[in-house]
C-alpha cells in the first residue's frame, strides 16, 4: 500500500506502456520502428476449501517476449519458455492453453537475427536531449530529500505528492508528459526515471521503475511504467482502405528525413497523389518531406488539431 501514478497528462504524442509483471528491457531495433522487452505470465487457481483462507496459487508461469510496434501501438507475443508449478493433474493448464497460438522462443530467436537490438541510456541522443523536472510536496510541513542523478538515471522519492515531467527537445520541438503520483501507505517509495533513445535519437523510451521494499506488512513495489516519447517534428501517416501496404514505406521515408513517426492509422479519403499536411510553422519542412516521400506528395495546409505537426495522407502515387 504506497504509491501509485494517479494521473498522466494527455501528452502531445507520448504514449504509455503497461510491460508487466518483471519486465525486463531489451531495447529498440535498429530500424527505431519497434520497443522489446521480456515479462512473467502467469495463472492462478483457488486453495482447497480445506485451506482455509490461503492465496490462490501459482500453477503456471510464462517468459514472454514482447514486440511493441511503436507506430501502430501494437504488440506481438512470443512464448520464450513455460513452466507448470503444481504436480500434473492439480492445474487446468490454463496458461498453457492460451500461449499454445503464440510463437515460440525459436520464431524470436529469428525475429531478433532479422531486428538487431540496441539498449543506450543516455541524456544526450543522436537529434537532442532529454531532462526530467520533479516537483515535491513536503510532508507534513517536513523538507523532502531532492531528486538525485547518477548517469542517465534520475531518482526521487515520493513523501506526499509529486509530479515528474519528462521532456525530450530536439531542435526546436519539445514534447513534455507529466505524471503525478501521491503516496498512501507507511513509507517513501523510491522511483527512477531512465531515458533509452532509439537509434536514430527520434523516439526516447522512459522506464518508470519504483524499487522493491519489504514493509510491515511484507514485500511491495515493483511497479514498471514505459513511457515513448518523440523529439522532434511529429508526423502522422495515415493510409485509406486498400493502400495500407504503402504505410510501412512511407513511415520508414518520414524516419529517414529525421522526423519522428507517431501514429499510422486509417485516412478517411481516397486521393490520387499523397497529401502532407502542415501548419505554417512547419510548412518548410513539409515541403522538403514531400520530396522524399515514395511517388512524391504535395502539402496542403493543416485545418484542425491532431496530436502530430504533420499529417501525410498517402495516395495511390505511393504504391
């Protein structure tokens, strides 16, 4: 019973992971297209009534290896191994059951040879920086110790309120998400904060880690949050029914002319030729996009408010 993250701000593009139960990072591939980690599943069953009032038991338990898709905010799963924890006949083999669909540890082995993986944690990226703001409330009128940094990591503990806000500024573009946490329970949580850049320094991942602790009333923390935050001009590409094929090209053409890439989705409107849309701010630098889009594209101006300074609707001159 300590601290949880109460609230987020609707950042401009930041997106937030859940990554599970003991994840672990593996990092970013080399394309800066997709985020790995590995996590524990698991599956429980109800104590004999003859138990009385004892937890539900762990019966089996799962490595997964996860493949976050960060433009489309999609994962795929691969079973790394599985064990059953009870003696054969005692567990419904629930888990197992559900993981039987899933890839196994050799189609990831495989995955990985074609994705290589890189994990740097750094401050400093390819295209910018990145800082992290913490704002304490006192408790109970008493001082609380200042966060403190140890290479790219930045630790803090929460003694009442608090609100963390990650930037990442790359040119003249910052992106900001805030969270805030409060504390309920009998101690200070510890919390870290630790940038990871994707290759080529266009998205930032931050792990959100709280330290595990024993407490009066037995072990907690451990809490795992990911946030992705771009640095940079932010593009949207959208794709209309029929020409998704065009949307990977497209999105890999936006990440080599050094801008950030932070949705794929579905455009409404058929076109002919591919679409850029800009505000003034950024009509320059659409307009040097629209040369390296695959079949060319026109810019247009940018009429309402997406989460993106760019929006590239693709047409059939992309195929």
């Amino acid at each position: 019973m300590v601290v949880s993250i109460v609230a987020m701000t609707a950042g401009a593009s930041a997106r937030t992971i859940d990554p599970g139960l003991d994840a672990s990072l593996l990092g970013w591939t080399s394309d800066g297209a997709f985020v790995v980690w590995t996590g524990i599943e698991t599956s429980s069953s109800e104590p004999d009534e003859a138990q009385g009032m004892a937890p539900p038991q762990t019966d089996e338990t799962a490595t997964i290896a996860f493949v976050h898709d960060v433009r489309r905010a999609t994962s795929e799963r691969f079973v790394i191994s599985y064990k059953p924890l009870t003696a054969t006949g005692r567990t419904k083999a629930t888990l197992k059951a559900t993981l039987a669909k899933l890839p196994t540890a050799a189609a990831f082995a495989a995955w990985k040879k074609a994705h290589p993986l890189t994990k740097a944690a750094s401050k400093s990226g390819p295209a910018g920086t990145f800082s992290v703001k913490v704002d304490q409330a006192a408790l109970d009128g008493q001082p609380v110790d200042p966060p403190s940094t140890s290479g790219a990591t930045t630790r803090w503990h929460v003694a009442n309120t608090t609100k963390v806000t990650a930037t990442a500024s790359c040119g003249g573009e910052r992106v900001s998400e805030t969270i805030e946490q409060e504390m309920a329970g009998m101690y200070e949580p510890s919390w870290t904060a630790t940038p990871y850049w994707s290759p080529r320094g266009h998205h930032i991942l931050v792990e959100l880690a709280e330290a595990k602790v024993k407490t009066m009333r037995g072990p907690d923390g451990g809490r795992l949050q990911y946030i992705v935050l771009p640095c940079g001009v932010r593009v949207e590409v959208d794709a209309p029914a029929g020409l998704e094929a065009a949307a990977g090209p497209v999105a890999d053409a936006v990440d080599k002319a050094g801008l950030a890439v932070v949705s794929i989705g579905t455009a409404k409107a058929h076109r002919t030729s591919t679409v850029i849309y800009a505000d003034d701010a950024h009509a320059a630098v659409a307009a040097t996009l629209a040369t390296q889009i695959p079949g060319g594209a026109t810019v247009d101006k940018l009429t309402w408010k997406p989460r993106a300074d760019l929006v590239v609707a693709i047409g059939d001159s992309a195929k």
